[in-house]
C-alpha cells in the first residue's frame, strides 16, 4: 500500500522524468510475464501529461505489448545517471530532487497515435533529425498506449534524501499530488 506522505507532486515526477531522459535515454518498464515473472524492457518514448497520464511509443516490442494485453500492470522506474548531477550531490551531501523514481499504474490496448503525439515525440529527439538512425527509429511512430500512474514514488537512497523524505500529505487527485509545493 503507498504511503501517501511518500507522494510526489506531478510537477517534481516530471522534472525527475526529463531529468532521467536526458542522461539514461530510456525508462525500465516492468510488466507481468505469462507464468507471473517480472519482465524488464527499455522504453525511452514515455511522455507524461496530465497529473497520472501518460503515453509510450510500443513500437518495436513483442514481449511487452503481449504481456500488456493479457495484464496492464506496468511500473516504470526513471533513474538520473547525469553524472554532474551526482558529483554536485555528493559534494553538496544532499540530492536537489530524488535521484530516481518509481510510477505504478496500469497500460491501456495499443491504438493509433494522433499526430500532435508523434510531433511532441519528435520535438524531444529533433537534435538528431538530420542522422541516419532518426528516419530508421521514428520514421515510422504508429501506435501508443496510454498510461495511468496510480502511485508517483521518489526513490529513497539514505541520509542523502533524508530531506525529501519529510514532506507532508497533500490532498491527492488519482493518488497523485497535482501541482509543485516549492
Ligand atoms: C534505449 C532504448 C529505448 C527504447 N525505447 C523504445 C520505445 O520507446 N518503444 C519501443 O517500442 N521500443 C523501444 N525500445 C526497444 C525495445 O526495448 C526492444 O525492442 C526490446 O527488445 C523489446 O523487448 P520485449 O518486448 O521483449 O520486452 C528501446 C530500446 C532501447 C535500448
């Protein structure tokens, strides 16, 4: 069960989500396999949206999207690699924002992706338009799925996140905290 006083606010979950993009270049999704196993995939194409939605390109999966439309359960773990990022924590004792994060919820059917998804996809990755392996991999971005975030936890890594770990219970919308506190 979530401890709600653990909840990220939606706003810090997405500036822990770009953060992680940025220097891992891909989400962990954890689906539930056919016998019940846990089973890992790299995504990078996960756009959040409104407070406990968002998206992912299921392009080139098999296993997942199979493992989805038999159960929608679905975790993504977001972990911030930068390394200036961990150097500056370590030097300064504490993390500024979690150094990771964990969404639970679920996925839904795979469906046609709307234009105005495919263009915000590749806004993200417009630095590479002109390289070979843009028209290769996102030449071609046909279907999402929709996701809903039930849980939105910073994850905890000793006295460094002490500080992050003391924020109080705010009123809650999907289970999710909607807006920043400062
Ligand atoms: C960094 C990285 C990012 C990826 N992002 C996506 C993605 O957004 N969508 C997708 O369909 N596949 C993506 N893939 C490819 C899948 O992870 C890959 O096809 C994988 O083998 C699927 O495994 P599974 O379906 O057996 O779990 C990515 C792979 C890597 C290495």
């Amino acid at each position: 069960m979530t401890k709600p006083d653990r909840q990220l606010d939606w706003a810090m979950a997405n500036r822990t989500f770009r953060r992680a993009f940025r220097s891992s270049f891909h989400y962990a999704m954890a689906t539930v396999g056919e016998n019940g196993a846990p089973h890992l995939t790299p995504i990078g194409s996960v756009l959040l949206n409104d407070p406990g939605r968002g998206i992912f390109f299921d392009i080139f999966s098999s296993q997942l999207s199979q493992n989805l439309d038999r159960d929608p359960r679905v975790c993504v773990l977001a972990v911030d690699s930068a390394k200036s990022f961990w150097l500056a924590s370590l030097a300064r004792g504490h993390f500024m924002g979690p150094p990771a994060l964990r969404l639970t919820g679920t996925a839904g059917p795979r469906r046609t992706a709307t234009p105005t998804e495919q263009q915000r996809w590749l806004r993200r990755v417009r630095p590479a338009r002109r390289l070979k392996g843009h028209q290769l991999l996102w030449g071609n971005l046909t279907h999402v799925r929709d996701l809903t975030f039930h849980s939105a936890l910073p994850v905890h890594l000793g006295a460094m996140t002490k500080h992050l770990e003391t924020q109080p219970p705010h009123p809650e919308q999907n289970g999710i905290k909607p807006t920043a506190t400062a």
